[in-house]
C-alpha cells in the first residue's frame, strides 16, 4: 500500500529514492559491523572478562551520570519550558553546547575544572572523590556531552503540558509542589523516560571526553580503541558489535515510549 | 464579597491598569471585552495566578491580594475546560477533595451531589478523552464547584462549543447559579451571551474598564463609542448638541438634525441602535420628530435579519427582519425614510 502510494507521485519516488540511500548509509556498517564478525572471534570475545568488564562499567556509568543528569536537568527543563526571561535563549543555546564542541575539547575542559590543579578538583579531592583516571571522571565525562538531550527531550515535554492544568489545579487547592508531582510531572513523564534513555544511550557511546579524562578504568568505546591500536579490526570489531547491539536494544525501548507518549497525547 | 480597589497587574507588555470592581454576594457577574483586552488576565488575578503589582482584592471583608492560590476559596473554569487527560472523569471532579485528603464516605457524596446537579453520572469511570464539548464543560463546572468555592470563574466558558451546545450549556450555567446563589464572574467576548447571563457586566478594554453597569445600562446607555462599538450599536455619530426647551436635545451632525430625549450640550456622540430604527418608502404619519430621508448604500445579509445602511448623511444602519425586507423589496439606490424616537438617541460625552 505504501510502495503503490510512493510509486504513484513523482515528487514522493524522487523522495523515497533520496530517503533509501541514508537508510543504507546507516544500515549498511551496522549489520556489516554485526553479521560481518567471525563467530569464533565474537564467542571469545563475549567471554574475554575485560570486555565484559569494560561494557558493565560503560553501562553503570552511563547509568550513574544519567541519574544525575535527571535529578538536575529535570528541574531546570521544567523552569526553562514554564518561564521567559531576558537571555533565556543564551541559556538554551549554553546547555546545547556540549553538542556541538568536539568531545576531546570538552574532555580537556573537564580535566582544567575537574583535574587536581583546580579548586573543584582539589576541593573533591579533598572528600576523596578523585576525577582523573577514575570512575567518577567516566561519569563526569558522559555527564557533560549527554545531559543536553536529555534538558531538551524533557523541556519539550512539559512544553506540551499546557500551563492551565497547573493553574485549575492550584485553584483547586493544590500547592506548587502538589501541582507538579500530580499533573505536570506524570503528563511530561513519556518525555523524561524518553530523555533518560536518550542520554543514557549516548552516555554509553562517549568517547572523546572520556578518553581524555579516564582513560583507565576502560569503559566499552575506550577499549575498541585500544584493541583497535594494538590488535587491529578483527578484536575490535566484536566488542564494537557488542556495544552497538547494547545502543539498538536502548534506542528501540526508546522509540517505543516515545510512541507511547505520543498516542497519550492524542488521547 | 469581592472588591478590587486600583488593581495594576503587569505581564510583559500587556498591563492591567486602575481597576476599581466591586461584585456582591449571589451576582452574577459578566467581564465583557473584546480579545487581547485583559479579560483573562483579570479573571487569573482574582484567582491569585498573575502576580499583582499594585492595589487590592477583597474577598469577604479579606485582603486576598497576597494569598496563594490554593488558599483563596476561589476556583476557575478555562475555556477549553483544562481536564486533566490522565485522570477519569470521577478523579478529576474529585481532585480538589482528595488533596484535602476527604474521606471515602465525603468523597463518594460529593460524586454523587455533583453527578446528580451536572447530571454527568453516567460518566464517572470515562476517559475525559472520549467526552463531547459539552460534557467536558459539565465535568470542568463539576471538578470547579466541588470544593465549594467562595466564587467560581469562568474563562470563555462557551466559546469552545457549538452553537447548539452553548445555548444547552448557558441554560446549564443559568441554572446552576439559580440553585446554588453562588457568586459567578464570567469572562465573555460576546454580548449576548453577557445579555443572558450577568445580572451586571463591566466592560473592559486595552487593560482598562471602560463601564460598569447592568445589561440594560452597557446595551442602551454606552458611555463610550468602544463600548457602544461593542454591544453592536452601529450608528455612533460625533457631532453637536443643543438644549431646547422641554427636556429635549437638538443633536446636528453635519447638516442633519434629529432630536434626543435627554438635556445635553456641546460636542459629544449620539448612539442610536439598528434596530430602534424604522425603514419605509414613505414618511411615516403623522410626522414624528426625527424623521431623516437618505439613499439605500449598502444590504447585509444575516440570515433571518439584514442590515440596511442608509445614506442620509451621515450613514445610518436599521435592522430589519427577513420578512419585513421581503415585503417592502429594498434595494441599493432607494430613497429611503427612517424614523426613531428621540428616547432611543443617547448622547454622551465619550
């Protein structure tokens, strides 16, 4: 039905055309990179403990940082969606930086804040939270490329909560936290799974900053590299195949609630 | 009940300015305006959600200016109704009740005090999704007045809905406040509406009331050519006015004179409504005091009613009915007569 639609306007085959060729360009290294390893390889791979090791912490750390990022983030989404204010889009564009900077760049940003020669680095240092070569320093790392997805997912989330739904609800007698927890927070919630996830997932695929900032304890990406380096494609592709199975499985729950979000909002 | 004393409420570029209002206990009471004029702005300062700037709002002998919302004994209804989407029908009339942490015997009176006066029972346990636009209203009135507030706002409470459906909900609202004597501010851009409804309307505009009074005051005496422009009264002439002897005014515009039942003096507006106006092919016996002759400009077409706009100068609009046109067969061109009595000339100073 929809081939017979597309084949059926010129405008939209010229489209679908276009449309195919980026499919492909995402498809195609995907499953190479997937079917396209030797079993026997990937088998020993999958049992090697430090590649398992370094897809746990990947995990938990990308766990850990997006835990973070939704206990602060959420709060500034929800203040950034309900209130205008001069240079507000200055504060947008800000959170949206860490987008756009290359990561060894935000890497190396980090490591001046966060590293022993500065006061917020000495000062955890001082509580025994050390940044460099560590796992709070994989955390920070993912915490500062990944958090802007998951501000903006949530931001437009509650944009989507219309205002007066607090206002009836604060008439009706509930206070400002009330209004929140019981109608702006379970209405946007679609949107808060959908930027946890999202963030999560592109915690998990850092790589730049956190090379720069811990390159031991060797979280996934940072070990294809080093297999990459010293044994070359054939040991690093499994690990790669690993992890990109990791990052689908994440972004299919993901696209799933979003959906489900979205039938909600029809509703 | 509530008095607004020198109310100043700003909103980025839009300010609320001097407001003086006072609605009794039991009114019912009509915010009249056109879009963009303030009506919401008010009804939501009332209710304590627009931060005020300066003057106070009195509810009950309280100075509520600087009480939170939730304490204020207020509650409003919106327009598009605002339900919550992730709440049944029950849990959302309820709401208010639950937070006040009501017991379950409370609760289920409430439900069905409140199904039985919307007659929404029947659609407790729906999804508001599957509501009609009527039924969303009843549901938004019923969740408003479940916790018995001291004053109940309405935001455009009609504008979402159908024509047959608004006429059933303002029936609706007509009732309600009958039976319950609550004390009702609704906010309309529509004069009829207001007409039907409010026992007093102020009129409001640009941030400002323009006038206060009842319905027959705002319909027959604007003080203003806004609010004459606004409750449709077609025919608001500048012009001249001179006292005469017996009571009556000499109102001239331009070479046109016509006579008005009140003493005025100097520069100042005549308002005459369409439909006080008669239209004939011939001057109509025995020869009233105001009695203008003019050629047919313009024939707008209503449904039931037309407007004529008659060249006299100046231009002058009468309303007529389907049936009256039909049988007199006006056309453009036509040498026209209108007559009115000098009780339906208003003047004012504007």
């Amino acid at each position: 039905m929809f081939i017979k639609r597309l084949i059926s306007n010129k405008m939209n085959l010229i489209f679908g055309l276009l449309g195919l060729i980026i499919l492909l360009f995402i498809a195609i290294p995907l499953g190479k990179m997937i079917l396209g390893s030797n079993p026997g390889i990937l088998l020993k791979t999958f049992l090697d403990p430090q590649v398992i090791n370094a897809i746990c912490l990947t995990l938990y750390a990308a766990l850990i940082a997006t835990i973070f990022g939704c206990l602060l983030g959420v709060p500034l989404a929800y203040l950034l969606s309900r209130f205008n204010f001069r240079g507000k889009r200055l504060l947008e564009g800000l959170i949206d930086v860490p987008i756009v900077v290359p990561h060894t760049a935000a890497g190396i940003a980090l490591l001046f804040v966060f590293g022993r020669n500065f006061i917020i680095g000495r000062a955890f240092g001082n509580l025994g939270i050390q940044f460099v070569d560590s796992i709070a320093g994989i955390v920070i790392a993912m915490l500062f490329v990944s958090v802007p997805f998951l501000v903006d997912s949530v931001k437009e989330g509650f944009n989507k909560v219309d205002v007066r739904l607090e206002k009836v609800a604060r008439s009706l007698g509930a206070s400002p936290w009330q209004a929140f927890t019981r109608i702006s927070l379970p209405l946007a919630w679609p949107s808060i799974v959908a930027g946890n996830i999202m963030m999560w997932a592109r915690g998990i695929s850092e790589f730049g900053a956190v090379i720069i900032l811990a390159y031991y304890p060797m979280t996934a990406p940072t070990l294809i590299y080093q297999r990459f380096e010293t044994l070359g494609l054939s040991y690093s592709q499994p690990i790669a195949a690993l992890l990109i199975i990791v990052c689908v499985i994440a972004f299919i729950i993901l696209r799933a609630l979003a959906y489900r979000g979205d039938k909600h909002d029809q509703d | 009940m509530i008095r607004i004393e020198n109310l100043y409420v700003e909103l980025g570029k839009f300010a609320l300015r001097d407001i003086n209002l006072t609605v009794d206990e039991s009114e019912y009471f009509i915010i009249l305006g056109p879009t963009g004029a303030g009506k919401t702005v008010l009804l939501e300062s009332i209710a304590g959600l627009n931060p005020v700037k300066r003057g106070t709002i009195w509810l009950k002998d309280r100075d509520i200016t600087n009480y939170k919302p939730e304490k204020r004994g207020v509650s409003i209804v919106y327009q598009d109704h605002a339900l919550f989407p992730h709440f049944s029908v029950k849990d959302n009339i309820l709401f208010g009740l639950m937070l006040r942490k009501k017991t379950r015997k409370e609760l289920l009176t409430a439900q069905d005090w409140l199904g039985d006066l919307l007659g929404i029972s029947h659609l407790l346990n729906r999804k508001t999704a599957t509501l009609s636009g009527g039924e969303r209203q009843k549901v938004a009135l019923a969740r408003a007045l479940s916790t018995k507030p001291d004053v109940l706002l309405l935001d455009e409470p009609l504008s979402a809905l159908d024509p047959e459906t608004r006429e059933a909900v303002q029936e609706e609202l007509r009732k309600l406040h009958v039976t319950l004597n609550n004390t009702i501010i609704h906010v309309t851009h529509d004069f009829e509406e207001a007409m039907t409804l409010g026992t007093r309307i102020a009129v409001i505009g640009e941030g400002q009331l323009k006038q206060v009074g009842t319905p027959e005051e705002i319909f027959h005496r604007p003080v203003s050519p806004f609010v004459a422009r606004f409750v449709m009264t077609r025919n608001i002439l500048a012009g001249q006015a001179e006292k005469n002897a017996g009571g009556e005014s000499a109102f001239r515009v331009g070479v046109t004179e016509f006579f008005a039942a009140s003493e005025f003096e100097g520069v100042c507006y005549a308002a005459i409504r369409p439909e006080d106006i008669l239209i004939s092919l011939v001057p109509v016996p025995p020869g009233p005091p105001n009695c203008l002759t003019g050629i047919i400009v313009q024939i707008t077409d209503k449904g039931s009613t037309l407007y004529i706009k008659v060249n006299v100068p100046p231009e002058i609009s009468c309303l007529i009915t389907r049936r009256h046109f039909n049988e007199m067969g006006f056309y453009t061109g036509q040498r026209v007569y209108l007559t009115f009595l000098p009780s339906s000339v208003h003047l004012f100073k504007g």
